[in-house]
C-alpha cells in the first residue's frame, strides 16, 4: 500500500521486528492474517460506534502488517505468488471494512446520509480500480497507471477521518470521499483505455 521510498524507510524500520517474529517461528501469513482481522475489527466496531479517532489508532497499527510480512517473507525466502495473491486479496477485504465502517456510522448514528452514500462508493470504485489493473495482468496487459492507486486512497480517508474524529467539521470528509469517488472513475477509464491501446496495437494478441 505504500510507495517506494515509504516501503524503503519501513523496511529498515521493521526488519528488526520482522526477523524477531521469524525467530519466534511465526509465519508472514500469520502476520498477514492478524493484521487484516485488527483493521477489519477495529473499522467494524469503532467506527460504528462513532470512535472515528480511536478506530483510525486501532487501524493504523494494524496497517503496518502490510510491510512486515513482506519483509519475513523476503527474510525466510519465502516471498511467492502465493503470498502476493493472499496479500492483494486481503487488502481488498481491509478497504471494504474501512469504508464500510465508515458508512455504517453515517448511516446510523452519525445522520450524514451524503457521507454514507460516498463511501460505499470509494468502496465499490476502489474495489473496480483494483480489478481492472489484475484483470489486465491476467490477460498478458499491464494497467499500473491513475491517479487513485489504493495508497492515496485509504491514507487519505484514514487521516481526514482521524480528524474529523478530534473535531474537523464532516463536510472535510464529505468532501474527501468525493474527490475520492471521482478519481477513482478517472483511473478506471484511463485502465481501460491504456489496455485498449495496448490491444490495438500492431502485435497484440
């Protein structure tokens, strides 16, 4: 989820930590699956409760998972296919509780039916952003392009939210989710269209 020089700080950061859990004979699916589970629970229950703030803590915490698996993986020689698709799968379920947890309080108790509404649709947009880029790796293409990659996405809506939790007016979010949606429909055509023209040209498949 993070970009280069980002993964690159984390790495040197949480490679001690990384080889203390391969000492500890736990495995980078483990990590991969814990850390999942402590976002999933932490957006589903807190943030429903309206602990914006606190679930973004919780959330962030378990965030990290995402580098120190991949460094035990690299570690113990076990860095696979395998691994990069439970990975990229689970990813997928943690921006689902993230956005959904966040809906489901502005549906319920925090009666911001706009906010709700908008980020269900991060949600969906995110998840067709994503397919369309492995959609067109299974097919031989490559669609590594747009401007909402899952990164900018879920740190952006974590940070707003965080904020609007200490007492950032709502509209910010509302707002963030919104420039979040449409960003998410412009990378989902600029996918489209880079794997169009790469079946046009001379030589395709």
């Amino acid at each position: 989820m993070l970009n280069r020089h980002a993964r690159n700080a984390f790495t040197r950061l949480f490679t001690p930590v990384a080889a203390f859990l391969l000492r500890l004979h736990v495995s980078p699916d483990a990590v991969t699956l814990a850390g999942t589970l402590g976002v999933s629970l932490g957006a589903l229950i807190l943030f429903p409760l309206g602990q914006l703030f606190w679930g973004v803590v919780v959330i962030t915490l378990f965030v990290f998972s995402d580098v120190v698996d991949g460094i035990m993986a690299r570690l113990a020689d076990r860095a696979g296919r395998w691994g990069s698709f439970l990975d990229s799968t689970l990813d997928r379920v943690q921006d689902g509780a993230v956005f959904a947890g966040i809906a489901f309080w502005y549906f319920g108790a925090g009666h911001d039916f706009a906010t709700g509404s908008l980020a269900l649709a991060c949600l969906a947009l995110g998840n067709i952003v994503s397919y369309a880029r492995a959609k067109a790796e299974s097919l031989g293409y490559t669609a590594n392009v747009g401007i909402a990659e899952r990164a900018e996405r879920l740190v952006s809506t974590l940070v707003v939210t965080g904020l609007v939790g200490l007492g950032l007016p709502v509209p910010f979010l509302t707002a963030t989710l919104a420039l979040l949606a449409a960003a998410s429909i412009v990378t989902v055509c600029q996918r489209v269209l880079t794997v169009r023209s790469q079946a046009d040209s001379p030589g395709a498949a």
